[in-house]
C-alpha cells in the first residue's frame, strides 16, 4: 500500500518512514541504504520529515514518531491555508467586479486554449454529479463505406470521472441521432453508466458540476471562436439547475441501441402517411388495418418516431411532426 500523494512530500517519503519504523532509531547513512534511497535525496526528505514531525533526528539518530499528530497539524494548517485563499479570492472578485461591470459569480472566457483547459479543470474536480445540456451538431454527418467512428477524446475526462463514481445525465439534441460521430460518442457514454435522453428543442449547451459550477458554452458569430461562461454558486446557478431539470423531464429516453437516422431528410411515404393517421385521431387498429400491418408494428413505428422527434406523447408527437412540415 502506497502513501496519497502530498503536495509536501516526495516519493521516497515512504519508504524513508517505512524504514525508520521498521529499523528503529539509525543513521542517516542506514536509513537511506535500507530504505534503497540515494543518501543526499534521503537527507533532504529526512529534513521535510523532521519538520512535519515524522521523524527526529537527534545526535543520536532518526527515529520515526508515530504519525497521528503530526499529521493531523498540517492537514489543520493547510485547511487554515485553504480558508485564507477563499478569503483572498473574495477579495479579488470584488476587485475585479469594482473594475468594471462585471459580477463576481460569472466569468468569461474567449481563449481557445484556456477554454479547453477549464473544461478539462471542471470535469477532473467533479467529485459526485454531471449533468449537461448538448444541442448536438448543427447537421448530419453521413457514413460512407468502411468509414469507422472514431473513439471521441473529448470523452476521455468524462470516462474518468465515471470509473471514479460520478453520477452523469445527458439531454441530447434530435440531431444526436442523425450525426454517426455524436451519437457513437453517446453510445459509450451510455456504456458506462450515464442516463441519456434526447429532446427535439435543447436550447444550449450547459453543463452543471456538483451543483458548484455551471458551464455555459457559446458559439461565436460570424466564424468568430466560441467563448464559455463560467457560473459560480449563486441565484443564476440555481436558475440553470433548475432549467436542466425542466428540460430533462420532457427528454425521451435514449438507448444504446438507438440507432443514426436520417431525421433531416424527412420521413418516407409510410411514415408520412402513419403520421397523418395520427393526426387524424386514428386508433392503432385502424392504422394497422390500412397499411397492413399489426397493431405491434404500427406501435414499434411510432415509438420509433416519438423518439427520433424528441416526443414523449403522441400529442406531441404530432406538433413535431408538424414544425418539421412532415403532415
């Protein structure tokens, strides 16, 4: 079993502890040579070791202290550290907020690159839930002949955050389903434990941390890069919370086995017509009768439709179907 890591101690703090409890009190020299540790890299950590209160080093010898106390000051002091740094950063946003307009639990970010780091920061320090809004690409990407589907990079820090117990949900734009790469990349999120839904009108993509941070991305105009907009606690981030919560329960379901759909072309000539039964207030009998199908299939065809529309009703249904001029 291996120490945590600590911002104050190196790697051969082990096995230097390690050795002083086992050996009893020694030598700088036997210290070092038992714990396989150079003697000048032993005699500096020994010095860190002695400070913290590991060890003492008298003209006697090292000998190792038990560790209990010790320790139990730093992390008192470090936890004393950490509240001065939030007061400092207090401090801070009111500078920058008395600087001009701009509020302290809202940040702006127009740099590609720190853009991508913040996402990366936000996503490694999410310790119990993810939630996220995605409009899901603008449009389809078709697949061609022995095209493969890349694994997404961009999933990487998210599949880390699920080994470690984070509890994810995604609501999906309609066009999730017409895009191969997009909804390939759903797919293995699903594969690892996170409840999807899709919906036909997200409004924005928004991500929610731990109900800590919220993360608005916003597409630039006119070519220009996106920016993101960073939410810390506050009214606006409860606001957001709760339009996620909104959106998440009119979201329909979305399976791995969902498959790419060409949604943007329409529908064929019997889907067309199906819808235009429903809107008619046909019963499912009555359809099946007509196109000479069962009762099964007419229904299999609409859940179908239903999911691809983002409908969780066949009266919303309907409206979809007819926003898109498909009846």
């Amino acid at each position: 079993m291996h120490l945590p890591s600590a911002p104050f101690l190196s790697a051969v703090a082990e096995p230097l502890y390690r050795a002083a409890v086992v050996g009893g009190r020694t030598s700088l020299e036997a210290l070092a040579e038992r714990a396989g540790v150079d003697q000048a890299v032993a005699a500096d950590e020994v010095r860190v070791l002695a400070a913290i209160g590991l060890l003492e080093v008298t003209d006697g010898g090292i000998e190792a202290v038990a560790p209990r106390i010790p320790l139990e000051q730093v992390a008192a002091e470090h936890a004393r550290a950490a509240d001065a740094t939030r007061q400092i950063a207090s401090v801070f946003a009111g500078i920058w907020s008395e600087a001009g307009d701009r509020s302290s639990f809202v940040e702006v970010i127009t740099d590609e690159a720190r853009c991508a780091a913040v996402e990366v920061k936000l996503m490694d320090d999410t310790a119990s839930t993810v939630d996220g809004l995605c409009i899901g690409p603008v449009s389809p990407r078709k697949v061609q002949s022995g095209m493969e589907i890349p694994r997404p990079g961009v999933a990487v820090g998210f599949l880390a955050a699920m080994e470690r117990g984070v509890r994810a949900r995604g609501l999906y734009g309609v066009s999730v389903l017409e895009d191969f790469e997009g909804l390939a990349a759903v797919h293995q999120c699903i594969a690892v434990g996170e409840q999807a839904r899709v919906f036909a009108q997200v409004p924005l993509n928004l991500m929610l941390y731990d109900d800590k941070r919220a993360l608005l991305s916003v597409p630039g105009q006119k070519g220009a890069r996106r920016s993101l907009i960073i939410v810390h606690e506050s009214g606006l981030l409860d606001s957001l919370a709760g339009l996620f919560e909104v959106f998440w329960q009119m979201g329909v379901p979305l399976s791995a086995e969902s498959q790419v759909v060409d949604a943007l072309d329409g529908p064929g000539s019997g889907e067309q017509q199906l819808l235009s039964y429903l809107a008619a207030g046909l019963t499912d009998e009555a359809i099946a009768r007509d196109l000479g199908v069962s009762a099964r299939t007419v229904g299999r065809r609409i859940a179908r439709l239903e999911e691809v529309l983002g409908a969780h009703s066949r009266f919303q249904l309907a409206i979809q179907a007819s926003r898109r001029n498909w009846i």
